[in-house]
C-alpha cells in the first residue's frame, strides 16, 4: 500500500521513552491522507494478501501437483549504496529467553539521529513512521518492528528479523529496491530506515485498471530486476506483488492501452514510473522448506506452493510476477473472469483450484488490446511446470520489454560474473539501462 498519512495525529510510540525522544509533536502533518494499505505494511486480508493457510484444507490434488524448479544467475548488478562496505548480517540462530533481545551488529540511538514525526500506516509487522534526519533535515521512512510477537518465540522472531535485514541489504545492488538508511534498534523494537516514497504503491495505482504497455513493462523491468538480484545472492523475494512495490511519485496513467513504445503523444507527457521494492518480511533464502503452513498472497502464489511442504524456489517469483504483469495489462487477474477485486474476496479453496488447473486464457477480452510479445511473456511467466518456466535473468532479455522499451539486451547490464566487456563508455538511459546506441524507432 502507499506510504500514506494516518488521520488523527499519529499513534503511541512502541515504548514511552522513545516517543518522548524521537516525536514530541502529536500533530498530523498537513496534506496527509489516511493509510489505506501501506506499502511497507499490509492492508486487510484477502486472496492477494499475506495468509497463513491451512496445506491440509488447500493441497492440489495429486495429479495436478508439481516438483520445484530453481532458477536466477550468480552474480547482482554494481549499483552502489551505503550499507554495502559492511559485513553481511548472520541472521540469529537461537537465542534463549533468558538470554538479550539485542541483535549483533545493529546500534542503538535511533533519537540521536532521526526525529520520528507521524504515523504512516500499520501493518502485518509493525508501524511505519516519517522520520527527519536530524543532520540533514531529510525526511524517510522508519519502519518499527517489535521483536516480541504472538504466536512466535523471541529466538524465531529476531532469527526473521535478522534475516529480513540481510537479504535487504543483499539487494541493494539494484536501483530499484529501496534504500537502506540505517538500522537500530532498542530492547523492544528494531527500526528500519528507507527512502519515503510518496507516489504510494502499485496496488493503490491500479484501481484504475489496466495501464499502457509501455507503462506496465516500466514496472515489470523493474520487478524482474529486483527478483534477479534476489536470485542471484541465492535468496526469493516471496512476496511479490503490487503493495510491495512502491512509487516516488504518484502514477501518471497514459490513457492509451496497448502497445505504445511510449513514444505516442500522450506518454511523452507523462513521466517515467520511478519504482522500489519494499518490505523483504516474507523473503527466504532459495530452496528452503516451508514449516507447516504455507505463507503467501494466494493469488500470487505459484502452483507447486499450494503443496505441502513444498520448497521456496525462485521460479515462484517468476510466476508471482508473471501474475502482476497480467495484473497491469488487463485491470484484472488470470484464470478468472471476475473483476480483481471479486477475486481478492475468494475462499483459498477456490483460489487453489483456480490457479492449479483453469486454463490460461490468453487470447480472451481481458488481454484484447495487448501485443504478441507481451502475452508471450505471460505465456512463459505463467508456465505451471516451474522446471521450464522462465527464469528472472531470461525474461528480463524478453523481446517484449526490449521494443516497450527500446533497448537491446547485448548491452543491458550483464547478470553473468564471467563477463569482461568494457562498459566504460556506455551511456545510461532514462530507464536506467545500459545501451550502446540511442534506441531505434
């Protein structure tokens, strides 16, 4: 959801000290809206919201149950920020209840820094603040997460949070995850510091329906990159799916729908989509097993997960994207004819049902107006055998997104760490990709 602006002023701080310190004024900032869904937090649960579910009451049936795939190269793309000169963060592997809260590795001091002023939203994990920089003036993101939580030992939640860190700064090679600004913590809570992003999230921009392919392949480029570097450090997102990713400025629509290349007279008016990835909560490293029950948004989740026990592999995010891309192209999802937000409310059986066995329709009314290229790329994202579905690095090189675009693959960056080529004298374009030569028209 946005990064929106609770009513009312903002709520009690976790601990007395720290409001006392870090938010002396109660007042609501002026202009602000109320949360909504918040983008580094989840809204109200539904078939595209996180769920713990049930595998007994949800499991496909045997003959339409599939093994796992792997896929995602290994090496991420060079895009410096501030955290990457640090040693990784080893993720808490048992800590006793007699024992400290305290995380290694992280400071305290969060009020010697940064001024806590209002409440974004709250959500599944914690309350999301604007904070000012103290030394800069600068406003971002604070994201407070408690480390007690019901339900869950003090040892797995902090291993969670630890480990939520370590991918997040893993991944902050890529431009279009959001920045790490800082990490502290005190004995109740840890507080997370990102870029503020205004724009809101993806999910809050598509109630308009579907947009312009030259539109949908800005976000898409940005959501397979953000899956590559993932899958290249050997980790999956999990959670892919509008409301994690957030925008810097509010979406402009191009009111054309279809194949554009965004050089018709109405794109060239709207800016570019500037967009990051948040909330890592749900990521995990790739291949490992889910314990008991099955998390995820169901509407995103790929076939093989509906399985018990079934193992984490990156070609889940590759279908979970392939189900976004859909999203943005047509206003609805896939395997239903019900408007998005019809299937949001559907019971889990249902959704399971849906998304292990009826059939893909791509050459239906919902997909009417977009190209060849695009429903290929659907095609290959949306495969339900997750051994021949597209990788991450492959889709990315995708014919569709380098005419939506205009650029060409031999001169993107390269995921591979064998390469050599000199790219001293390459240009960097509007979008953020590498090219040797101004796009063709």
């Amino acid at each position: 959801g946005a990064q929106d602006a609770a009513p009312g002023g903002p709520r009690p701080h976790p601990t007395a000290a720290h409001a006392a310190a870090c938010c002396p004024s109660t007042a609501t900032a002026p202009g602000q809206s109320g949360p909504g869904s918040v983008g580094h937090a989840e809204g109200q649960p539904d078939s595209s919201s996180m769920a713990d579910i049930d595998p007994e009451s949800t499991r496909p049936p045997p003959d339409q149950a599939s093994s796992n795939g792997s896929g995602g190269s290994k090496a991420g793309r060079q895009h410096p920020r501030p955290w990457l000169d640090e040693p990784p963060l080893e993720a808490v592997e048992a800590v006793g209840a007699e024992e400290s809260a305290m995380l290694p590795d992280i400071p305290t001091g969060l009020a010697e820094h940064f001024m806590l002023e209002y409440e974004l939203g709250t959500g599944e994990y914690g309350i999301v603040y604007v904070g000012r920089s103290l030394r800069t003036g600068q406003r971002h993101a604070v994201k407070v997460v408690p480390k007690a939580r019901q339900g869950r030992s003090l040892a797995e939640n902090l291993e969670r949070i630890a480990l939520e860190i370590q991918i997040w700064r893993a991944c902050q090679r890529s431009a279009y995850v959001i920045s790490c600004d800082g990490v502290f913590q005190d004995a109740d809570n840890v507080y997370l510091v990102q870029e503020l992003c205004p724009g809101g999230d993806i999910s809050v921009a598509m109630h308009g329906g579907g947009l312009s392919e030259h539109q949908a392949a800005e976000i898409m480029l940005a959501v397979l990159d953000v899956i590559a570097i993932c899958h290249a450090n050997d980790y999956v997102f999990g959670d892919i799916k509008p409301a994690n990713f957030l925008l810097k400025q509010p979406l402009q629509r191009c009111p054309k729908l279809g194949p554009c290349a965004g050089k018709c007279a109405s794109c060239l008016n709207v800016p570019r989509i500037d967009v990051r990835a948040t909330d890592f909560g749900f990521s995990r490293r790739a291949n490992c097993r889910q314990r008991h029950k099955m998390v995820g948004s169901p509407a995103y989740m790929a076939p093989e997960l509906w399985q018990l026990n079934a193992e984490m592999t990156p070609k889940a995010d590759v279908w979970a994207a392939g189900v976004m891309l859909y999203h943005l192209l047509s206003g609805r999802f896939p395997f239903w004819d019900a408007p998005a937000d019809i299937v949001r409310r559907l019971p889990l059986h249902e959704v399971m049902v849906a998304v292990s066995s009826k059939p893909l329709v791509l050459d239906g009314p919902a997909l009417s107006h977009v190209s060849r290229p695009a429903r290929d790329l659907l095609m290959e994202m949306l495969d339900r055998n997750p051994h021949t579905r597209i990788g991450a690095d492959e889709a990315l090189q995708h014919r569709w997104l380098r005419r939506a675009l205009g650029y060409t693959p031999e001169f993107s960056f390269s995921l591979s760490s064998s390469s050599s080529t000199d790219t001293s004298d390459w240009a960097v374009s509007p979008l953020g990709v590498r090219a040797a030569a101004p796009p063709s028209s």
